[in-house]
C-alpha cells in the first residue's frame, strides 16, 4: 500500500471521534462544507486547485498497524476507538468544484457526506491540500492575467518544502503556467519541465566565452543562455557570437529589468539574432510582470512569489459541519453564530449565472430550494461516491481536465476580475 496520509491531521479531530464514539453520535449521517469567507488579499476571484491531490489522500487514509501503535502509546484515543480506526476507509461521498474552477466568498466549493466520524477526521487533510494549493493557483492566475499570453514557468521549488514544490509546480500548471523546473512534477503530473544552467556553471568556467561553448556544445545552440553573471553587453556579444544569430534565448535575473530588455533587445537585432529571445527570473511578482508588459520580454520564470501565494499564502478555507440527522432520522442545519465567522447552515448547492456567457452571479441555494434554472451553470460535481473515485480527477488526466477547465471557467469572468488593485468580489454571491 503506499504512503498512509491517516496521521497528516490534528489530534482533536481523533478525540471528537473518541468522544462521539462514547456519547453514541458518531455514526449520525453528516455534511461538511468547506468554504472561504472571504478573497485573500481582497482579489477579484480565486480558482480551485489540489481537488485531485486530495481525493488520492483521501483514498490512502488508512490506520496501519504503525499509524495505531504510535496512536496507542500516545494515548491519543481510547482503545474501543483505535479498533474503529482500524477499519476506517471513507465510505461517504464527496462533490465539490471542478478543479480549476473559480470561486468566490461562500461558494461551497468542497461537500463532505458521510458518518460524522468518517467526515471530521478528514478536516485538517482537506484545509491543508485545498488552502495551499489554492492559494498558488490564485496568485498564479494574477500572474497569468498580468503576461498577457506570454509563457510563465515555475521556478520556486528552493524556495518551499520539498512536497509543497510539487504541489505548487502543479497547481501554478492547472492555473495557466507552461512549465516547471521540478523533475518530480514533471514526472509526478506530467507537466513539461525546463531548466539550462545557473551562475554557477559560468563561474565554474575559465570564462564566460568557455560556459557558453559548453552549453551550446551539450544543449545546442537552441539553449537560453545566462547573461547577467559578469557585464551584461559584453555577454550578449559573447552569446551571440558562441551560438550564432540562431541563439534560442538569453535569461536576465538581475537589475534594472525595464531598461535592460531594451538594450538586450536591441543589440540582439544590432547582432543579426533577431529571433533570440528574452526571458526574466528576478524576483518577480504579478506587479513586476504587469510593469514589463511594454516591454520586449518574451518570458517570465516566477520563484518565491508563486509558491508563496504572493502574499496570500492561505485561501482562508474553513471546514464546518453544516448538517446531521437526529436520532430519528430527520436532517437538522447547524451553523455558527460566532461574531464574524458566522456561517450559513444546511447543504447547500452551487451555480453560475451567466449571460450572454459572461458570468453575472454565484447562487447558492440550500438543498430544499435547490435546482438549476435557466441560463446558469452547475458547480458542484461528483468526485467520490460510495468511497471510490469518480471523474477524471485523479494523475495527469485530472491536472489536463483541470487545467482545461480552469480555461474555460476564467473565460466566463467579466472584464473587471482581472484587475490587480485590490477591490471587491468580481461576482456577488446571492443566497437563496
């Protein structure tokens, strides 16, 4: 079996269970609803990402006799719940938002439905997955708004743990990225990687003539060559001069960004490389790439900034029981009166509306109201039923479907989501 994700969660969600298993509530049928009560950052919509990578943890929530040993030892739970434990496979079913869909504050963009017991445990896998990768896909987003179809790669993998790196590899894939430089996203997600040689193959390097040949020597003079390490003019000449006008490419990553892709533009033309192009890796943000928008730049590689949702590195997503049944059978909606985390109880269900394709609204509408009327779209989809997996959500089928959907679903949003300033909601979320 592969890598149990049982032990990836907080202790009370274990001693809800302990607790629920000793009042003789814990098998009460339950829906959780996972949501953001806000935009972080105050941005205009947020996109859905590691749908994929939760459903597959969820499948591999499993208490192994080294997951209940430790349990026992520790004394975490009572032993009538390590047997419970012991058998746990999630059984209840899952809906939630496309991966790649938009969302906006309220959406119910994950619906857990199961026992109590089987449910709650899930919390802290579900907000740990969907808050980070959401949060790179939002603030990769904004940066794919702001290149304005020119190619992003994701560069951030020394910059994050060596798991979130590949979970930001793929979420910034899903939200319109090219491309990665992390090989086990590549070969984890099939997303295309790409990467030539960093300062330290040039200072390694008798000279930077000597780098350079070397590079184009193993990689070809299609290559993308550095040429910030000593002057910048002079290693233009040098590059252009080792690989020929056919030079596939020179990389900035430091400096005055505006002012050199100019000169590095025009003595790429002066040079006859007029096919040469120009990509920049330094430190860049959505804002940065947005103020390089007039400029000969051809290419961004984003690090820090993405991986660390740009500021935002949470979505801000919350887990709550919304609904259980009675000891009679009969539903009641619960819900939190708390001062400004209040939340709306009951199962809810989800649509866009859209006119003339352009979307004008969120609607949520509680299960008994619940229908989708003309001229609107449905947002929650099935993702595991019965406890299996349904959809292509899972591997690189789902990071393609994803990534295709995220396409389409921002292809709905109206002109003003694409602002970068801080503002409302581009759509309201009406409850009905």
């Amino acid at each position: 079996m592969s890598t149990s994700t049982a032990l990836h969660t907080d202790r009370y969600e274990l001693t809800m269970v302990d607790a629920a298993i000793e009042k003789g509530t814990a098998h009460r049928e339950a829906v959780f609803e996972t949501f953001a009560r806000r935009l972080p950052g105050a941005r205009r919509y947020g996109v859905v990402a590691g749908t994929g990578r939760l459903v597959d943890a969820i499948m591999r929530f499993r208490f192994r006799d080294e997951e209940l040993s430790w349990l026992s030892e520790a004394h975490v739970v009572r032993p009538a719940t390590i047997d419970w434990l012991a058998d746990y496979r999630f059984s209840g079913d899952v809906w939630g938002y496309r991966e790649g869909e938009v969302y906006f504050p309220g959406s119910p963009v994950l619906v857990v439905q199961s026992s109590f017991a089987e449910g709650v445990v899930l919390e802290t896998l579900v907000l740990s997955m969907l808050n980070y990768d959401t949060a790179v896909a939002n603030a990769a987003t904004r940066m794919v708004t702001a290149a304005a179809g020119r190619p992003l790669a994701e560069m951030g993998s020394r910059r994050a743990h060596e798991e979130a790196a590949v979970a930001a590899a793929r979420a910034a894939y899903i939200a319109g990225f090219g491309a990665t430089s992390n090989l086990e996203a590549g070969r984890t997600w099939g997303i295309p990687t790409m990467g030539t040689a960093a300062h330290a193959f040039t200072l390694l390097h008798d000279s930077e003539e000597d780098a350079f040949r070397a590079q184009v020597a193993a990689l070809g003079p299609g290559t993308t060559l550095l040429v910030d390490t000593y002057d910048i003019p002079t290693a233009v000449d040098t590059a252009v001069r080792v690989a020929g006008t056919e030079l596939g490419a020179v990389r900035l990553d430091s400096g005055d960004l505006p002012t050199l892709v100019v000169d590095v533009r025009e003595q790429l033309d002066a040079l006859g490389a007029t096919g040469t192009k120009i990509t920049v890796t330094n430190d860049l943000d959505e804002y940065a790439i947005a103020g390089l928008s007039g400029s000969p730049v051809d290419s961004y590689g984003v690090g820090t900034s993405l991986v660390t949702g740009s500021g935002a590195p949470a979505a801000g997503m919350v887990y709550k029981l919304v609904a259980h049944r009675d000891d009679d059978g009969a539903w009641v909606s619960v819900a939190k009166a708390s001062a400004d985390k209040v939340s709306l109880g009951g199962r809810k269900r989800a649509y866009r509306r859209l006119d003339g394709g352009i979307a004008t609204a969120e609607v949520v509408r509680t299960s008994s109201t619940a229908a989708t009327r003309a001229g609107e779209r449905e947002l929650l989809t099935p993702l595991v039923a019965n406890g299996e997996p349904i959809g292509d959500v899972l591997g690189t089928v789902g990071v393609a479907a994803a990534r295709a959907h995220r396409e389409k679903a921002v292809g709905e949003l109206p002109a003003a989501a694409f602002r970068l300033t801080r503002g409302e909601p581009a759509l309201p979320t009406i409850y009905e």
